[in-house]
C-alpha cells in the first residue's frame, strides 16, 4: 500500500510502500540516519509517534480499470 505520513512536529512528509497501515492510536517508530556531525559517522535517529488520524484517497479517475491508480493512505503521525 502506498502510505503517506505526516510530521505533526517537523510539517514535513514521507511517502512509503507498506503491506499494512497503521491504525490511530497506534504507535509508530520513525527511524532516518544522518552523519554525527563531530566524527562523521553514520548514525542511527529513531523518534516515536502516534497515529493521530488515517485517511483513505480515491484515484481520480471514474471507471474501474488495471490502469487505474491504487489509492493512497495519509496518516498523520503526532510526536510521543
């Protein structure tokens, strides 16, 4: 399923391929490598979120057809 997450504390989003989707309330740990800025190792950042809301978009297009884009999640995430 093609999700989109929401950032309630950055404003930012991430588009994601997941079997699943999250419900609301549930928790989410969102996990980005960056480089420390004092060694430039890489390193791992894990920040956890709740689901604070998931909605369901519809493709655009009116028939049914196989050319017919999958609908896409948005869930909103909000920082623990």
């Amino acid at each position: 399923m093609r999700i989109w997450f929401e950032f309630k504390d950055t404003g930012r989003d991430a588009h994601v391929e997941l079997p699943a989707v999250p419900r609301v309330g549930e928790g989410v740990v969102w996990v980005t490598e960056g480089e420390d800025p004092d060694d430039g190792t890489v390193v791992e950042y894990r920040k956890k979120y709740r689901v604070q809301q998931v909605d369901w978009t519809i493709s655009q297009r009116l028939s049914m057809t196989p050319q017919q884009d999958p609908p896409v999640i948005l869930v909103r995430l909000e920082l623990v």
